[in-house]
C-alpha cells in the first residue's frame, strides 16, 4: 500500500488512533458495565456477538460474592475436617466394638484409600480435592500409629514409643511427597515431624537440661542441613513457597531452647567443671548460628545469636571463679573478639554484621555498667562538699579497680574500630569507572565510635586512680592531668570531618572530671587553691585558643569564671568571713568581667552570663541579714550601671535601678522606718526626672509611659495605707499632693497626672467623708436610700441622650490630652 507519508510517521499515526480505540471501547465496555448493574431492564439480553460479557440472568443485581475457587476451598476444608472428626471417633470411641482382624482390616483399607485416592485425582486434574483428601490419609496414619501402640505396644514406654514413631512418621511422609511431587501438604508436614524425635527421646530417657539442649540443637542442625543440602532445598521449594516457613520457625525456636538452657546452666553453675558441659551447649549453638548465617546471606540474626552464644561459651567457665566487678572483665573480654571477627576479611557480610551486633550489644551493656561504677566511685569523693576543709575523705574511697580495666578495654576496642572500619568499607567500595571521585562523607560509625573510645577511656583513667590507696593529692594531681589531656583533645585541630564527635566527647569530659576535682579539692585548703588555680588557668587558656570550636572556648570561659568565683569565696573563707560576708569581695568577679568587656572576643556572652550568675549569688548569700544585703545590692547596681555605660549593655540600667532601690529599701528596713513614702517617694523622684528626660527627648512620648509609673509608685501605696490610718496627716499631705498632680497635669494637659491625681483626690475626699455619709445614713429611715435610687435612675433616663452627648465629649476632652 502507498502512501504519501513516509512509514516511521504513518506508524506513529496508526498507533495515535489505535490508543484512542482502545481508550473509547474502554469508556465504553465500562459504561455498559453500569447500566447492565443498574439501569437494565427485567429479562433483557445481550445481542448474540457483543464482547465477552455474559447476558444477565433476570432479576440479578449484583454479581457473586464469592469466587468460584474460594467456594471449593471451604467445601475442600471443611470436608477435610468432617472426615479427620470422624476418624478420631471412629478411633477413640468405636474401635473397641470390632475384633483385632477387623480393626486392622479398616483401618488398612482406609489408609490406603485415603494415601491411595490423591494420584488418581491429581491425574483428573483435580488437585484441590487431592491435597484434601491427602490430609486425611497423613492423620489416618497417626491414627495407625496410635492404634498400633494401643494393640501391639501397650507396655512400651509412650514418650519413646512416640520418639520413634514421629521418626517413621515423618521418613513415610517424606516418601509419600517423593512419590506424588505435585502434593504440597507431604513435604511440610514431614518436616514438622522431623522436630519431635530427638526431643522426645531425651525426654524419655529422662536427660538433664544439658542433653535436652543438645537435643533441641541437633534438630535445629538438622533444619539447617534440609535447608542447605541442595537436594533437599529444591525439594522443599517445589512443594510449597511457605515450606521454607515450616524449616526456619522451628529451627528458630529450637536454637533458641539449646541457647537458654545453656545459659540458665550456666548461671547455676558453681565452679569452672559444672560450667565446662553449658559451655560446650553453648559453643555449639555459636558454631550453628555462625554456620548458617555463612550458608545463607540473609540470616544475620542467626550470626548474632551465635554470637552471643560465644559469648557465654568463652565468659561462662569464668565467671564461678571470678567476683565482683570481674565478672564484667570477663564477659567483655569475650565479647571483643567478635567485634574483631566482624572486621576480619573474607566473611560474608551476614556473618560480620550478625557478629558486630552481638558484640556491639555485649560491650554497650559492660560499658553502661562500667561507667555507672566508676561514676559512682567518682561522686563518692563528692561528699566533702557537706564538710569542706575538714580532711574527712579517704585517700582510696574504694575505687573502681574491675570498671577502670572495664573501661580501658573498652576505649581500646572502640579505637581499634574507629580506625579499622574506614579500611573496612575502602576494602568492600566495588570499583568505580574512571572520572571524578565523589566528595567524601564523614560515616557515623567510625565517629561514634571514636566517641566512645573518648568517654571510656576518660572514665578509666579519672576513676582509675581512686582504687589503689594513694594520697588524695597524687589522686588530684592524676585526675587534673586526665582533666587537661582531654582539654587538649578537645581543641586540637580536627584531622577529619570524623574527629568532630570525639572532640565534642573530649570536651564534656573535661568539663566534667574539671566540675568533679574541683569539688574533690574542697577536702582541703591547699588542694583548694590549687585546684581551682589549676582549673581557672586551663579554662581560660582554653577559651582563648583562637583555633578551638565556639562551643568548647564558650565552656572554657565559664568554667574560668566559675573557678575565679570559687577562688574568691575560699579567700573570704580562709580570711575567717561568714558565708554572706563572702557577696561583697565575690561581686569582684563580675566587676572583672563587666570591665573586660570587649577585649574578651567571642566569649564575652558566655562570661557575662557566668558573671551574672556569680552576682546573682552574692546578692542572695547575704539574705535575712537587711544592713549587708543592703550593702551588696548597692555594690551589684554600681556593677550593673556599670556595664549599662556601654550601648549594646544599655538594658542592665533597669537592673541597677531595681538593685539601687533594693539597696535603699534595706537600709530603710534595717532603720525601723514603717513610713511607706519613705520608700516610695525616692523612686517617684528617679521615675519622674527620667520621665521628664524622655519626654524632652521624645516630645511624642506618652505620659503614661513617662509619668504613670512614677506617679503610681507613690500614690497607690500612700492611698492604700490612708483607708488603714486614722489620722489626719497623711490624708491631708496625700489629698494636697494629688490635687498639685492634678493641677499640673491640667496645666500641662497630660492625661496621666490628671486622672491619676484625679482618682486619688476623689478616692481621699471619699476617705474623708466615709464617716459622715455612715452617721447620716443612720439616722434616716431606710425607705430613703431606695427612694434616692428609684429618682436617680429616672433621671438619667429622662436625660439619657443628653448623658451620652456629654460623657462623648468628656471622652473627646481626654483624648486631646497626651
């Protein structure tokens, strides 16, 4: 056929309207769809030759709820069941009735029926039935075996004779499987089987937990072998997909019994003999998981269990012979060989993962009880804190010798990995085609493991010392030179983006052994001074190594703060001070820092909240005693109107105010004066003088903003301490100042000197008054008071719209007022 275009776009058009055919008839079988569920009439039928759909059956409104193949699965099963209930009665109640030669002559021909009916139904194609009725004839075979020990074994002992009829069971099934390959319920059940003979053996011969593990583990050696030999594999995945289901379930579990019943052996074991048996379970078991997950790559699990099964082989002999922390020595020098096993080369991946974990686990769980023991011997030094300067700690404080080495082994290992892991993972990198390398990605592995490394070995080495009976001097020296070796860890120059978490942990670390010897020192007054001298130099030098992360130099200059405050209140003990006469030289510190100001760099903020903390003690040591507290809160608002003199500190202005009237307010107490405008009539005088200057400076500046709260500071207290006085003098001094604020505010057409002074001119005229409204009150009768309301409401309702005319502009009046 010619046309005029060329064949590739001819094509191309051909397949445009072939797709839109295809879309069209879609739409269109659909819309037929409905109207045949929903709109067709009664009895209507398809024309012969219209697609493939079936004409509906009249009266249909719906299609089947259940397929066809679902409806005979549950008829397959139910009659499987019916049969295998019928059976068991046959067998359990009526087999009495019949004589021996009978007996066997049913159950014979129905066996055989049952085993024999499958192969001529899966010849007719009908496998469903087959596989139903081959069910049946796998439990009449259970049925022979109980009648055969019922008839012919009934002095045999049950749990061997069970023994060895699951091992028949379970051969005859596997044949039966063999023989008809298109069955998939024999190959299955012969494998469950398989899991009862040894099992049940040792039970009969009464075995103790040791050779009942054995036996479980040698079932599950068994499961593994079906599921490795070639053969064997292949024949269990043609039968069934869920047939592997029935090998590893079972193996699982199995593994799992040897395992426990190793270790429950091994925990009850007194001595290194009694262990050697469990420990042999338990080596088995490692050998089986490692074997398994070496077959098959998937089964890291299995490599981890047999992990931890080493771990109780090589630690469990130990332990009876160990005490104490050394118990933990021995697991975890158990455990450390796994973690070299996971980095060893030439093992499968699913081995040296399973491996890590194991290891991984073991170790983590000796490090959190190592590190909580060396913590504990740590804050058991704390205890001088309750008797500075009174030499009552102990030189030893029975130190952690077993955590320490726990410790130790620990940071060894977690370096050794964090060196190791990185070759590890160039080693098992595939080979990249030539052009540009990729940019390199720090691993989380090798950093947190260097991290880790950091940590242990900082707890072995600072709690190390507390263990052997030293001085408490040499303990402080060794724990001040562990504290500045991780100092110099943490701000060395990174070598890798990976050394960032190593140096994070380095850097808590010394802050925390910094925090904990510092405390240890106060058992004297020498190891006072030269500790905390010690700690304040190294964390200044720290702070300001230019080099350093901002997070380690900001912790620096708070602890060199924090040890020159220290410094400060030994010297206030040592010169024979009481605890709150130590706030006046201690406010020294932030008077430092304030004056350093600037020349501290990027650590200032840091410093400065430090300081502040240290001003915020001194202020409150002195509490309960109003002369001195007086005097420190004096000294802190000169300190803080100090730092205000700077423009970007210009906010602790209100902190030297509060401080200065803090101050006066004291003094004022400590005087006995109860006067309340004594205290109050100071800061009116502040408040409005610097209201007055913001109002030159700020012409648009309310004057609530710049007069209220100096206004109330005075007028509210002195009001309400008129309602409580009786005399004359303060309400006339009040009434006389109010009526001037008022005046003034007028004058000066300020809106808060006016009402303010207004209300409390009114509120003391009413003070006033109070006793002769109460007299005349009493002497009228009382239908008078609602009489005088009933006319008052009349008259404002008479006048309503003038009111509301009157207070709209008494309300405009305000609002022209500042």
């Amino acid at each position: 056929m010619d046309t005029p275009l060329p064949p590739a776009q001819e094509l191309a058009l051909i397949d445009r309207e072939l797709a839109h055919l295809d879309a069209r008839r879609g739409y269109l079988l659909a819309r037929r769809e409905w109207l045949l569920r929903s709109a067709a009439p009664a009895g209507w039928a398809a024309p012969a030759g219209w697609g493939a759909a079936a004409a509906p059956v009249p009266g249909a409104g719906r299609g089947p709820e259940a397929s066809a193949p679902g409806a005979q699965n549950v008829l397959l099963t139910l009659g499987a069941v019916l049969l295998a209930v019928a059976a068991l009665a046959f067998t359990l109640v009526s087999w009495g009735s019949l004589g021996i030669g009978g007996r066997a002559a049913v159950l014979a021909a129905v066996t055989a029926g049952a085993l024999a009916a499958p192969a001529l139904l899966v010849r007719r194609g009908l496998r469903s039935t087959a596989e139903s009725v081959a069910a049946v004839g796998l439990l009449l075979t259970v049925l022979d075996a109980y009648a055969l020990y019922a008839v012919a074994f009934t002095g045999a002992d049950g749990t061997a004779y069970a023994a060895g009829a699951a091992a028949v069971l379970a051969a005859l099934w596997a044949a039966y499987g063999a023989v008809l390959p298109r069955l998939a319920v024999p190959a299955p059940a012969a494998v469950l089987a398989v899991q009862l003979p040894l099992p049940l053996a040792a039970l009969a011969a009464e075995a103790g937990p040791v050779a009942f593990g054995w036996a479980l583990l040698a079932t599950a050696a068994l499961d593994g072998a079906l599921a490795a030999v070639p053969a064997c594999a292949g024949w269990l995945r043609a039968r069934a997909a869920w047939t592997a289901a029935a090998v590893w379930v079972p193996a699982g579990l199995l593994g799992a019994g040897a395992l426990l019943a190793a270790a429950v052996r091994l925990a009850a074991a007194g001595s290194a003999g009694a262990a050697a048996g469990p420990a042999l379970l338990a080596a088995g078991c490692a050998v089986l998981g490692v074997a398994v997950a070496w077959r098959f790559p998937s089964a890291a699990v299995a490599a981890s269990a047999g992990g931890l099964a080493a771990v109780a082989a090589l630690a469990g002999p130990v332990l009876p012979e160990v005490s104490g922390g050394w118990a933990a020595v021995a697991v975890l020098a158990a455990a450390l060989p796994l973690l070299g096993a996971a980095a060893a080369g030439g093992v499968p991946g699913s081995v040296r993962r399973g491996l890590g974990a194991a290891g991984a686990a073991v170790a983590s769980l000796v490090a959190l009880w190592g590190l909580a023991a060396a913590g504990r011997a740590v804050a058991g030094r704390l205890s001088v804190v309750r008797e500075a300067w009174e030499a009552t700690a102990p030189a030893d404080a029975h130190g952690p010798g077993a955590a320490a080495v726990v410790a130790l082994l620990l940071a060894g290992g977690a370096a050794w990995w964090a060196r190791r892991m990185p070759s590890l993972r160039l080693a098992a990198r595939p080979q990249r085609p030539a052009g540009p390398a990729p940019a390199a990605t720090p691993a989380a592995g090798p950093a947190a493991a260097g991290a880790a490394a950091v940590v242990c070995g900082w707890a072995a080495l600072f709690a190390a010392p507390l263990g052997y009976g030293l001085p408490v001097a040499a303990v402080l020296g060794a724990q001040l030179a562990v504290t500045a070796a991780s100092a110099l860890l943490a701000v060395r120059p990174a070598a890798a983006a990976a050394d960032g978490p190593a140096r994070a942990a380095a850097a808590l670390c010394a802050a925390a052994g910094a925090v904990a010897v510092s405390l240890a020192a106060l058992d004297g007054r020498a190891a006072t001074f030269a500790v905390l001298g010690a700690v304040g130099a190294g964390s200044a030098a720290v702070a300001a190594r230019r080099t350093a992360p901002a997070a380690v130099r900001a912790g620096g200059a708070v602890l060199a703060v924090a040890a020159a405050a220290g410094l400060v209140a030994a010297a206030g003990a040592l010169a024979g001070l009481s605890a709150p006469r130590w706030s006046l030289p201690l406010l020294a510190v932030p008077a430092a820092v304030a004056a350093a100001g600037p020349r501290l760099g990027r650590v200032r903020v840091p410093a400065e909240a430090a300081a502040a903390a240290a001003g915020v003690v001194a202020v409150l040591l002195p509490a309960g005693r109003p002369a001195l507290w007086s005097a420190a809160c004096a000294l802190a608002g000169v300190v803080c109107a100090g730092a205000a003199v700077r423009s970007e500190r210009r906010r602790l202005g209100w902190a030297a105010a509060v401080l200065g009237v803090a101050a006066a307010w004291l003094r004022l107490w400590e005087s006995g004066v109860a006067a309340v405008e004594a205290y109050t009539l100071p800061v009116t005088a502040a408040a409005l003088a610097v209201g007055f200057v913001r109002r030159r400076r700020d012409p648009l500046a309310s004057s609530w903003t710049a007069y209220g709260p100096g206004l109330a500071a005075t007028l509210l207290p002195s009001l309400a301490a008129v309602w409580g006085d009786g005399h004359w003098l303060r309400p006339l001094l009040l009434g006389a100042g109010a009526l001037a604020v008022t005046l003034a505010g007028a004058r000066r057409r300020l809106q808060a000197p006016l009402l303010l002074g207004g209300a409390c001119l009114a509120a003391v005229a009413v003070h006033e008054l109070a006793p002769y409204v109460v007299q005349v009150a009493g002497l009228l009768p009382r239908w008078v008071l609602p009489a005088l309301a009933g006319l008052l409401l009349l008259a404002v309702g008479a006048t309503y719209e003038k009111r509301l005319r009157d207070a709209r502009r008494l309300r405009e009046a305000l609002g022209r007022l500042v």
